[in-house]
C-alpha cells in the first residue's frame, strides 16, 4: 500500500473535523449577529476587551458627573433667583429710604415706611436662608444648618461656613457651588463690619421710634444700602459667571459622552455587514463540502462491481 | 502427477480462502479506529532432492506463513506524543477559561465602576440620603459579586480536581491492562491472529494513556512495551508484568502534585500536566482577586477612618474581611459615610475626604485599575492558550490522519482484493477440477 491509499477512517474524520470547523464559523457570527457585540469574553480580543472596560468606566463616570453639574447648575439658577429677589429688595428699601429722607412725612408715614422696611428685612431673612429642593442651605457653605440666625436681641448672625465646597465636574475642573451668605450680605461700610440686615434694622427702628433726626437716619442709611446692593450685584455676576461655566461644561460632557459610545461601538460593536458576509461565506463553505463530502463518500469500488 | 495437482490446488483454495477471509475482517474493522490492518504472508512450498548429481523439484503449492499486522510504530508515537501535547493545553485551557467567565460574567469590573460613580454622584450633594443610600448598595452589590467570584472560582477548582480524581483512576487501569498485555504477549505465537490482536490493544491503550500523561515507550522483540512517564524525574509506568499506580494529592489551596508507585512526579505533558498547571493558573488568580479584595477594603476603611460621617463623629470601617471570600458591608446605613474630612461639623458637606478616596479608588495602584489588569492578564493568557491549542490541533489532527492512513482499512484496496481472490479461488477450483479429470482419463485406459 502506498502513500497513495486514504484509509476509509481517515477521510471520514477529516470531513467531520473541517465541516465541524466551519459549523463553529457559523455560530460565531450568528452569535455576534445576535448580540450585536464582537466579543463575548474577554480572550477573544484581551486588549479590546480591557478597552472595553476603561470606556464603559468613563462613560459611568461621565454619567454621574453630568448628574452633578446638572444638579449644580439648577443650584446657581436658584441661587441667582434668590439674589435677584434679593437685589428688588434692597432697590425697593433705597427708595424707602429715599422717601423717608427728603420729603417731610408725618409720624404715620414714618411708622408705615417703618413697618414696610422691616416686611423687608423678614423677607430678605427667608431669602438668605433660601433652601435647595432637597432641604439644603444655599448660602451657608458647607454647614449643614440656615445660613443666618437671629441671637437674642434680634440682630442677624452668619451661621455658615466661609468657604464653599467644590465640585469635581471634569477632570481638573472643579466648581464651587455657590458662595457663602457671608460673600453676599455682609459688607464693610466706612471701615466698620456691617450688614444688609443691619443697615435695614437700623433704619426701621430709627423711623419707628422717630427719636433724633429720622431723615438724617435715613439719608445716612442710603450709603449703607448702596453697599448692600453693590455686594449682591458682585455675587450675581460671579453666579452667573459660574453657571456659564456649568453650562459650558454639560455641552462637552455631552460632546464626550458622544465620542466615548462611539469609540465604544468602534471596538466592541458587530460590524452587521461584515459579519453576515462572513456567515454567508461559512454556510457557502459547508453547503459546498457537504455535498463534495456526499458524492465523495459514494465513490466506491463496491458500488461499482455491484 | 494429478496427486500433487490436488494438493497444490488445496493449498491454493486455503490460501485465496484465508486471504477472503481476512479481507472481509478488514472491510468489518474498516470503522474500527485501533485496527492495524492485517495482511496474509505466503511462500512458496518445493520439495527438491538430489541423488547422485540428479536433482528434482516436487511443487507443493503454497504455505500460509503467518498474519502480519501494518507496521505503523513511528506514526503511532507521532500521534501518541502530538495527543499529549493537545491534551495537556486543552485541559490547561479549559481549567482557565473557566476562571475567566467566573470573574468576568459575575460582572466584578462592573459593580467596581458602579461604586466609584455612586461616590462620584454623592460627591454633587454628600448629605443627601438617597444618594448615601445608594452608595451603601453599591458597596453591598460590590461584596456580594465578590463573593459570587470566590465562589465560581472554587467551583471551578472543584470542577477540575474532580476530573484528575476520575482520570487518575483511567490511567491506573491502562497500565494494569498494559501490564496484563506485556505477559500476555510473551504467550503469544508470532504471527498469529491472536497476537495481532494484542499488539492492536497494546497501541490503543498506549494512544489513550498518552492522553492523560505524556510517555515514552519503548519496544522489545516480542512486541512487550516499558512505559516510562514523561516529567521530571521519568519514571516508569510499565515494565514488563507490572505496573505502577499513579495517585493524586491535593493541597490545600487546590494544587495537585502526583506520585509513581509511591515517587513524586511531576508530569510534563498529557491533561493531566495540564491540570496541574490550570489549577496552578486558578491559584493565581484566586491570590489575586483576594489582594484586590483587600485593597479595596483597606482603601476605604483607612479613607474612613480618616473622615467623618454624618453626624461629625469619626467614620467607621464600611468593609469587613480580609479577600474575597469573606468581604462584606459592615455600615449600617450611608449616615456613615466619611464624605468630610476629620474634626468636620455634624452634617458638613465639605467632600474632601470623599474626593480623597475616589483618589485613591481611581489611582494607578487603586482597585479599578487592579481588576482591569487582572482581567487583561487573564484573558490574554487565556487567548495565548487557545492559539496555542489552534497550532496544535492542527499538529495532532495531521498525525492522527497519518496515522490512519498508515493502519487504516482502504475499502477499494480491499474490493479490488476481493475481487482478485475470488478470482484465485476460481481458479484453483479449476486446477483440482483439472485434476481430476487427468485422473479420470487416467482411469479410464484400458
């Protein structure tokens, strides 16, 4: 017997071998066709597999990072809306005081602008401990309880912190999320520690009591209230400022999250068109050697003699 | 004259019968793949005698010799050694594979990234209950899938020690059969059927052992065989009459190591080599998944430790345990979250702390990073193996093809054989036919 001769077993199990390799070709691509995804574990492609992995971290990453400058930009809009209240306020106690230091009012007139400025004043108490909707101080730093108390004998407190947490948005970016109450309400008026709370205190009692000169009260008070409306108009600008910079942050976000899927479905996503060629070239393959395997399988001597 | 026609033409019926006899044996074992196909030796038979300087021949016609089995040594070591060296990397291979979708399909890298971004989230708002909450379940999904992954991984230790028990058992009886065929062969007549027989169980028993471990054997004249196991050192499995049992131990981190009849062995080739170094391979890992187990729970522990919680008292330990089998959340409630860094107000929401340990968390030497290495070190060893069992598919598939070539069954070989016998049947029906009508004419002088 020559090297010539193929043994009946050793065709067979070649045929079943090749058609079994081909059958395997196949469910590959009719698995990747099905998940839509390349790779099913990690040794089918270790390093786009680890790829993988760091994408999908980045993306989870970035997705709570949007949730955070998201949630921190909603905090300065409310913050702004504060201080534009805020600032009516205290454009409305000028002219108040305005009013109250240049034409001649009775004692009733005193005793109304008197009992408006201090409406005022509870007003700009609320708005200077004005809450996020989960309950959270907005301008008390990183204190957890109001910003502002009152002590015994009435006169308004900072409670809060001097500083502002700050908020990792990006890698490298960090944002404080808003300013302490101190930064807004409290001013240096001619050297001395005052506050807008104070300066509206001060000019209600004195027109309420109209002991003294009430005007001269509250002429002196203008210069107060312009400082007031000076320091709030700074804190709107530097919020608004900040809220740009969220806005700025949210549209590269999404820019990123964007790139991160795509470079994601680069790697990792079956390429359909590609893949069903391959099927339709593996089915092509076994169609073709199974009926080589059938009419060879029937080439034999035997069937001839019969 | 007519006398030794008949004579001769019986030897030729016997011949050409045996011959379809031992044809149609072939064409039955066509299918049966530890059949070396057998073929018929004949000589001649002449009587010749000489007196004085006269010589004579008297024909004798023809003398079966014996039944001679294809010689297929070479190729059977081929494929036997071939055999070995797939077994040996599919059995690694699958040890592996397994340990791979333990930790991948438990989705650990997954549950990892979700901690870190709940810790991100919280970052936004740290005394918002919910989102401490959350941060707390995650940490809990965290442990359990650590769990899961221990678990998975022990299972698949089990898995393959189970398969070594059962196979050690497979190897013991190949040698004892091996054994029984050296003494059995030592009977046996040379080229009778039986031996041929015996040498066809002797290469199947050798092909089938090569599966488990690899071996070397060596041939003596009358077709007995000493095996010698392949390792370190080579000790020998069969020799002569008897044979020497191997056994399994196993340690208690879930290696195996093997004795020969008592000496310590370790095998080079064959599943069972690769077994041993699979389960080697799963202990690797399992060091690993438990260094990064710890990792994690001394990074937040110490980040703890080093904060305060909710209520301005220093943090507590959030994790319990030392590896992967044993992690387990300990904080009761994300009130206990660190998020502020010591000596902090009760319900301070300066994050410094926190940021610390999303630091530490994302660091080059942090967990995350540590579990997307031992992933890619995993599988890449695991994608290498299956290459490398690829080639040697290849390799094996091709000496077991030569392999059949050499000993298997060609049926239009055996039809044209067929075809050729009967015709010499006829033919020496012929001759005796012939035969006797010499003699008849013989008789019938007068």
């Amino acid at each position: 017997m020559g090297s010539l001769s193929t043994s009946f077993g050793s065709f067979f199990e070649r045929s079943i071998s090749q058609m079994n390799g081909l059958r395997s070709q196949i469910d590959r691509a009719q698995t990747q066709i099905a998940t839509g995804s390349r790779i099913e574990r990690g040794s089918q492609d270790p390093a786009a597999a680890a790829a993988l992995r760091v994408l999908d971290r980045r993306a989870r990453l970035t997705e709570a990072a949007s949730a955070n400058a998201a949630q921190l930009g909603q905090e300065l809009g409310l913050a702004d809306r504060e201080l534009q209240g805020v600032s009516a306020l205290l454009q409305r106690a000028r002219e108040l005081a305005v009013a109250a230091g240049n034409s001649p009012l009775g004692p009733t007139g005193r005793a109304a602008i008197a009992a408006e400025l201090a409406q005022l004043e509870q007003e700009l108490f609320a708005r200077a401990n004005a809450t996020t909707p989960d309950g959270e101080p907005l301008f008390a730093g990183d204190v957890a309880g109001p910003a502002f108390t009152r002590d015994a004998s009435g006169a308004v407190i900072y409670a809060g912190s001097a500083t502002v947490p700050a908020i990792p948005l990006a890698p490298g970016t960090v944002i404080e999320r808003g300013l302490p109450g101190s930064q807004i309400f409290e001013f240096e008026q001619g050297g001395v520690p005052s506050s807008a709370f104070a300066v509206l205190g001060t000019l209600a009692s004195a027109l309420a009591s109209g002991t003294g000169d009430p005007a001269a009260a509250a002429r002196d008070a203008i210069a107060g209230l312009d400082s007031a409306l000076d320091t709030v108009g700074r804190a709107q600008t530097i919020l608004g400022t900040r809220a740009v910079w969220v806005d700025m942050i949210q549209t590269e976000q999404q820019g990123r999250a964007v790139d991160l899927a795509e470079r994601r479905s680069e790697i990792g996503d079956t390429q359909i068109s590609e893949a069903i060629i391959r099927l339709q070239q593996a089915m092509t393959a076994l169609e073709a050697s199974q009926s080589a395997f059938a009419r060879i399988s029937s080439l034999s001597l035997f069937r001839a003699l019969s | 004259m007519p006398i030794a026609m008949f004579s001769i033409g019986r030897s030729g019926l016997l011949a050409s019968r045996t011959g379809l006899e031992l044809t149609s044996q072939n064409i039955a074992n066509a299918t049966n793949g530890d059949f070396s196909r057998r073929s018929l030796t004949q000589s001649e038979v002449v009587g010749t005698g000489n007196i004085g300087f006269n010589s004579s021949d008297a024909f004798g016609g023809v003398r079966l010799s014996g039944i001679e089995r294809v010689q297929s040594a070479l190729v059977q070591r081929q494929a036997r050694d071939s055999a070995s060296a797939l077994a040996s990397t599919s059995a690694q291979l699958q040890g592996l594979a397994a340990a791979e979708t333990a930790l991948e399909r438990t989705q650990l890298f997954d549950a990892m990234v979700a901690f870190e971004a709940a810790l991100t989230r919280l970052e936004s708002d740290p005394t918002n209950i919910p989102l401490r909450t959350s941060v707390v379940e995650s940490a809990r999904r965290l442990a359990g899938t650590f769990n899961t992954a221990n678990e998975t991984l022990a299972n698949a230790r089990g898995l393959t020690v189970g398969e070594a028990e059962a196979d050690v058992m497979t190897v013991n009886t190949l040698t004892e059969d091996l054994a029984r065929i050296n003494r059995e062969l030592v009977a046996a007549r040379d080229g009778s059927a039986s031996k041929a027989a015996l040498l066809d169980s002797r290469d199947a028993a050798l092909r089938k052992l090569a599966d488990q471990l690899g071996i070397t054997a060596s041939f003596n004249e009358n077709g007995t065989v000493l095996v010698t196991a392949n390792g370190t050192p080579e000790v020998p499995l069969v020799d002569g009459g008897t044979s020497a049992p191997l056994s399994l131990d196993v340690a208690a981190n879930g290696t195996i190591s093997f004795t020969i009849g008592g000496t310590g062995f370790v095998p080079a080739s064959g599943a069972m080599a690769g077994r041993a170094a699979a389960l080697q391979g799963k202990v690797e890992v399992q060091d690993q998944l438990d260094a990064l187990a710890n990792n994690l729970i001394t990074l937040v522990n110490t980040a703890q430790a080093a904060g305060s919680d909710l209520a301005g008292s220093p943090g507590q330990p959030m994790f319990a345990g030392t590896g992967a089998g044993n992690i387990a959340v300990v904080m009761v409630s994300g009130a206990g979250l660190a998020t502020a860094p010591g000596g902090a107000s009760p319900g301070s929401r300066d994050t410094a702390n926190l940021t610390a340990l999303l630091g530490g968390i994302a660091a080059e030497t942090g967990p995350v990073a540590g579990a997307n290495g031992m992933l890619l070190q995993l599988s890449s060893r695991v994608a290498g193996l299956e290459l490398r069992r690829e080639g040697l598919s290849i390799v094996a598939a091709t000496a077991e093809g030569e392999l059949r070539r050499e000993i298997g069954v060609d049926l239009d070989t055996e039809a044209a054989n067929l075809v050729r016998l009967q015709q010499a049947f006829e033919a020496n029906s012929r001759v005796i036919q012939v035969a006797a009508n010499l003699f008849d004419t013989i008789l019938a002088l007068r």
